[in-house]
C-alpha cells in the first residue's frame, strides 16, 4: 500500500474537518475558535496540493475533493459567520427598539450573509475549469476571503456601539461587504502571484515587499491586519496591472 498518495487526500479530508468545527464554533459564538479553525483548514489546503505535486499523485479525485472541502471551510463558513453577525446586530437594534420579534425582518436580513457562500461556489466551480490561474488568480481566492470576512467579528467585538444610528450604519456596511466580497472573487481582476521561485529581490520586489509588510502589520495590528492586507493586496493588483499597460 503507498502511503503516500493518501497524503494529500488525508491533509484535504482534514482541511474539510476543520471547517465543520468552525461551523459548530459559530453556532457556539466561539468567533475566535472558528477563525483558529478555519485558518488551520487553510494551512491544511495549502499543503494537499504541495505534497500532490511533490510526490507526483495529483489527480482529478484530488481537485473534485479540493473543492468540496473548499466550499464548506471557504464557502460556507464564511456565510454562515456573516449570517451570524447581521442577525447578532439586527437583534440588538430590534432589543434597543423594545420590540424585537415585531418584524420578520430579523430573520430574513441576515440570508444576505450567505451571498458569500454562493459566490464561493461559483469561483470554485469557475477555477478547476479555468486554465488561466496555474500560477497566479484571476479574482479574490476563496481562502484570503473567507480570512478576511472571520476577522470582522473579532475586530468588531472590540468596538462599542451605543447609538442605534452607529449599529445601524454597521449593518448596512456588511450587507455592502457580502456583494463586494461575492463580486471580487469573480471578477476579471488578476492578482500577481505571491510564489517566490527564487531570492531575486529585483524581479521579485512586490512580493517581498507585501509580505514582509504583511508579518509586521500581524504583529503589531493582529486581527485588525487580516482586512488591511487582504484589501492591500486587491489594491496593489489593480495598480500593478493598471503599470504593467503602459
């Protein structure tokens, strides 16, 4: 029996289990738990298809796999953390108008989070037919997403809210980020690759420069980071390519 093929079907299965905890971590309002999972899901995804590739096993039960446990720990985790947040702040605001269950309102709003969920599923099914993104993406990929929307909660938390106009002014900014978010990870928008083959600093200076730039936000910024960067690298995109033209 080779041991080794099952390798990077296991790290995937293992990426998929992480995202069921991170889903029952939601449920549980254990907001930091579910980003640990779900960060550790990631590490996991990244490292199925390293070691496919290395031990040369990549194959199409692999990528149908990939996707299917993408679309739980980066498609329907994060719809599930939006759907819990607008409902956590719909409700405060029905609590502050002393008539909470007069609406049906309260349930419906917080679907929107699941926007995600299914922009998610179109690029997955988008990106193992699209021979374009072998070596960079073309659109937000499903993981630096899903990392960006399991930040806000943990960075919200940290902020009060008093007035009903503030939390109402916050929900309205999180239904905006569920359509933003779906539309970036579909559009035309190719990203430069973050793989560095080499230590050239002159041909490689954009990536070196981000992801240094990157650790020493983490480190001083923590949680609040994870938005800046990703929006950070989405911006630098656009300007590289908007460069690269002339």
């Amino acid at each position: 029996m080779n041991i080794k093929k099952h390798i990077p079907n296991i790290l995937t299965l293992l990426n998929l289990f992480c995202g069921c905890i991170a889903v029952v971590c939601i449920f549980n309002f254990k907001i930091e738990w579910a980003f640990f999972f779900v960060s550790l899901g990631i590490f996991f995804d990244f490292f199925d298809g390293f070691f496919a590739r290395k031990f040369g096993v990549a194959g199409p039960l692999g990528v149908q796999l990939d996707s299917l446990a993408d679309m739980v720990t980066s498609g329907f985790v994060p719809g599930a953390m939006m759907y819990s947040l607008l409902y956590s702040i719909e409700f405060q605001i029905r609590i502050a108008t002393l008539n909470p269950y007069n609406s049906s309102e309260v349930f419906l709003l917080p679907f929107v989070g699941f926007i995600i969920t299914l922009g998610a599923c179109y690029r997955l099914a988008n990106f193992n037919i699209d021979s374009r993104q072998t070596d960079s993406f073309i659109g937000l990929p499903t993981p630096a997403n899903t990392l960006f929307i399991m930040s806000l909660p943990i960075i919200i938390k940290d902020f009060s809210f008093p007035t009903m106009a503030q939390m109402v002014t916050i929900k309205w900014i999180l239904v905006a980020i569920c359509i933003v978010s779906a539309y970036v990870m579909n559009a035309e928008i190719p990203l430069f690759s973050l793989k560095i083959k080499n230590f050239s600093f002159a041909k490689y200076k954009l990536q070196i420069g981000f992801l240094a730039t990157s650790v020493i936000m983490i480190a001083t910024l923590q949680f609040l980071a994870v938005p800046i960067i990703i929006i950070s690298y989405v911006l630098l995109s656009v300007v590289n390519n908007m460069l690269a033209k002339k």
